[in-house]
C-alpha cells in the first residue's frame, strides 16, 4: 500500500481528432529533448469507478477506482481538497487475487468505505489509450497525458451509456504548481483547448438520460475557524471551477441557463473583489474582476434575449389584444438571438477565456495575492464576515437615500444593483450562520430583488422590443405597433412590481440582519 499523495493536476479538453494529432505537432516535437526520453509512448489503460447507487462516496468528495495496467491492477482512492486543482491520492497496487477494495491506511476514509463495502457496485467505465511523456519546465518535472477514448455511465437498470472521451492532463511529478500554471498557459496558445475541472468520473455520469449539462454549482462550505483569506481561496477555486464546467452547456449545447449561470459566476467574481478590495495590495483578484466584467458584458445580450423570447413575448402572445404582428417581431427578435448568441460562443470559446480560467484557479492555488495583504485577512472569518456585512448594507442604505422619492422608475436603478451587491456576501457568509436566524431576512430581501427585477426585466424588454421592430420590417408593416405593445404591457407590470418595493423596503430596513442577532 502506498502512502497518500497531493494530486496536482490541470486538465484541458477538446475535439478528439484534435487531441490525437498533438504528439506529431512541431509544438510537441519541441517538448521531446526537455524530457530526456526521446518522445512519449502509448498505452491502454482500462479502468471501473464504484459507488454505492446513491452516490455515498461522491457526497463525501471520494471517488474509488480499479485501473488495469497491462498485467496490474491498481486501486486509487481521491479525495477532494478546498483547491479544486489538488486532490489526496492513495494509490494501492493489487494481484488479481487481492480483495477489493483494499485499506488506504487513512481511518476516516476506510471506516466509510468498510460500511459501505456490500453496496459497492460498478457505475463508470473507461477505456481510453494514453499518450504520456515527462517534461521539464521551469525546474519542474510535468507529466503531459493525453486520453482518448471512452467514457460510460450504467443507468438504474444496467444499461450502459457511452460517450466520447477526450483529454489532456498536466500533472505535476515534481517542482512547484506555479510552473504547471506558466506551461498551461504556453500550451493553449499552441493548441486549440478548453479548461477542464471536471473528473472523467463526472464526464460518464453526465451521459446518463436525463443529465443536465448546466448541473448545479457547488456551494463553499464555511468553517468558523477558516481565515477570511482561506474563504476567498476556496471561493476562487469555486469559480474556476464553476465557470469551466459551464462551457459545455453554453457552448456546446446553447442551454440559456448557461449562459445565465456563467453571468452569475462572474458577477460572483466581481463580488469577491469587492469583499475583499480594501485588503489587498496585489491587483491579481481586481485584474481578474476586470477580465470577468468585460466577459459578462458580452455575454447579456444573449441572456437579455433569452429572457425576451422565452418569457416576455409568450406572456405577450397570450394577452387577449395582443396583435397579429408580435408573431413576425418573434421572428425577427430570434434573428438578434441568434447573433448575441454567436458573439456568447464566440467569447466563450475564445483563448483569452481560456486564460482567464487558467488564471483564475491559479489565484485560488497560489493564493500570491496574499503577499503584503493587509492583516484582516489572517483573522478568522467569523470576525471578518460582519464587518463585510455591515459595509455593504450600509452601502444600500446610502444609495436608498440617494433615490428616495424618484418617481422615475430608471432612477432606483442604482439600490437594485447595491441591493445585489449585498446579496453575494449575505450568500458568501450564511452558512457561519444558523438557518432559522438568517432565513426570514434573506427571504425578505429575495422578495425586494424580485420585485426590482420585475422593473428592469421591462425597462429592458421594451429596449429589445425596438431594436427588434428597427431591426427587421415583419410582414405587414406592423413591427412599431407590436413593438409599443410590448413597451405598454412591460410597462403595466413594471408599475405592479413598483408599487410594491417603498413598502417591502421600508420593512427589510426593520429588520436586524442575521449576523448582528445575539446568539442564544
């Protein structure tokens, strides 16, 4: 048996005929005399990941896996870490006569899989054929793997369900990560790659029916006794993580909730800087917020039209005077769609977000902005949770001020987008908090976003129910009119929802917020 190990890896996919033809490319000629061994080598390699059906061992961030080596069978065990970039790995190998599976030497992880042991049953299956050569780079020592195969997932009834695998890892043998960051960087200007954070065990069991390929963040769980600083790796790490897993769903399949999870992940970038602005001296987290703004402003026009033709307009449709006309500005407003969602792909797709990726899981890695950073973020984050709290309430109770009694419903725009900004730390904080405390006021304050949502959602939709109607001339001639109906009915609803903030506003202002209630 041997001794757990810190798994560093990166890993990058891509179209399968692009991956195979990367060992014969001048790029890769380049890298032989770095290795020392003349070039890499190929090899099959077969492996079975188990689980309970239920998915005990993932819940606790485990996956357990039986790899046939030529003659040898290993057993890995892997472990997650707060950086999405590392894992614990125990790898054990096995004679054909050895009991599966077998001890790590590790007691917490033994004791679940030992009482989990009789319900163990194969879930996923690789066969991939690995090219593999070691390189030098920068004083390290990097393994550069490419796997190219398949990937399949048994459903609840034994069927199996393929698909398509296609990877390169970057796994460090020895030196430091930062040189693995500096060669991923040089490797995806030579290669047409996607940033991966997603396991091959994920890969398969997102072949099953009914898998969602936008799937569901992972949310950052808080320890008390975590540094304020701890909490801004972990959540960098999240987003690198996060926003990679998203570009299948948007780019491959053109999901709109894609896009509109990756707007929220960037936006959730954005927020971290903010938290965190007045305690680093580095610009490494600010430029990457900068990165991120300019990616999300590319981005809403797809979601804006998403949003037009997916609920706005069928609500249109429906009304009982809606006239014939909204049927050709649908048509005409699919054809913006079509190009917002080109340009999303386009941006998406493209090698400066694929280093900004790279960039940001290195942020959550090497954590160098934490050099010269100001003492608050050595603290504990249970002290520095409130003050962070406190200031971005403050902030929404200066801009209510601001905006109090504007008529104009465009004039309150500045709380919506202040009220936000309380929201991602309210979220970021709320597990330091009990759920009976701090639900009732995040509940409240949903209910406050909501309703100045409404009242964008229309100012919005009436803007692309213009450039819809300037766009394309619908048979008829009657592109304006459908377009003013649009603006009329938005407008109704908008005046609804507004009607309700001054009340809901005055009494969130009541209410003592979570984190400044006494514990009992």
């Amino acid at each position: 048996m041997d001794r757990g190990r810190i798994e560093f890896e990166l890993k990058f996919t891509g179209p399968s005929a692009d991956l195979a033809a990367l060992p014969a490319s001048d790029f890769f000629a380049a890298l032989a005399p770095s290795s020392g061994e003349g070039g890499g080598a190929w090899e099959r390699l077969s492996s079975t990941y188990y689980d309970t059906f239920d998915g005990v061992l993932a819940a606790r961030g485990l996956s357990l896996r039986l790899r046939e080596e030529g003659a040898d069978l290993v057993q890995a065990v892997k472990a997650k870490s707060k950086d999405a970039t590392s894992r614990l790995e125990f790898e054990t190998f096995l004679d054909r006569a050895s009991d599966f599976p077998v001890a790590t030497g590790d007691e917490e992880i033994d004791r679940l899989i030992t009482e989990h042991r009789d319900h163990l049953v194969p879930l996923v299956k690789t066969i991939v054929d690995r090219w593999a050569l070691v390189i030098r780079f920068k004083g390290a020592e990097i393994e550069l793997a490419i796997d190219l195969g398949s990937a399949e997932a048994l459903d609840g009834e034994g069927r199996a369900c393929p698909g398509p695998l296609a990877e390169l890892e970057l796994e460090l043998v020895s030196g430091e990560p930062a040189a693995v960051f500096d060669f991923a960087r040089l490797l995806v200007v030579n290669a047409p790659l996607r940033f991966s954070m997603v396991s091959k065990l994920e890969v398969a069991l997102a072949q099953l029916p009914g898998a969602d390929p936008v799937g569901k963040a992972v949310r950052v769980s808080l320890d008390p006794e975590m540094t304020a600083g701890d909490v801004l790796a972990m959540s960098l790490s999240a987003c690198a993580a996060r926003a990679s897993s998203l570009q299948g769903a948007l780019v491959d399949f053109r999901r709109p909730e894609g896009v509109h999870q990756m707007r929220v992940v960037l936006r959730r970038l954005r927020a971290m800087e903010r938290i965190y602005r007045r305690h680093l001296k580095s610009g490494e987290v600010a430029g990457l917020a900068a990165r991120a703004k300019t990616f999300a402003a590319g981005l809403g026009p797809a979601r804006d039209w998403d949003v037009f033709l997916g609920e706005t307009l069928p609500a249109a449709l429906e009304a009982d005077y809606a006239p014939e006309s909204l049927r050709a500005l649908k048509a005409a407003a699919e054809a913006k769609r079509a190009e917002a969602w080109a340009k999303a792909v386009a941006i998406i797709s493209s090698p400066d977000f694929t280093g900004f990726l790279i960039d940001l899981a290195a942020a959550g890695s090497l954590q160098r902005w934490r050099q010269n950073a100001r003492a608050p973020l050595d603290r504990p984050v249970m002290e520095y949770a409130p003050k962070a709290l406190d200031r971005a309430l403050r902030k929404a109770f200066r801009t209510a001020e601001e905006v109090k009694g504007a008529v104009d419903l465009a004039a309150r725009h500045p709380l919506r987008i202040a009220l936000k900004k309380l929201r991602y730390p309210v979220q970021l904080f709320r597990d330091l908090y009990p759920k009976e405390r701090r639900k009732p006021y995040m509940s409240a304050l949903s209910e406050l976003q909501d309703s100045f949502g409404a009242v964008n959602d229309a100012v919005v939709a009436q803007h692309l129910a213009d450039a819809a109607a300037q766009g394309r001339t619908p048979a008829g001639g009657g592109a304006m009119r459908a377009a003013g109906f649009i603006s009329g009915y938005k407008a109704a609803e908008a005046r609804e929802a507004a009607k309700k903030i001054d009340a809901a506003f005055e009494a969130f202002e009541k209410m003592t917020p979570f984190w400044r209630i006494e514990q009992d």
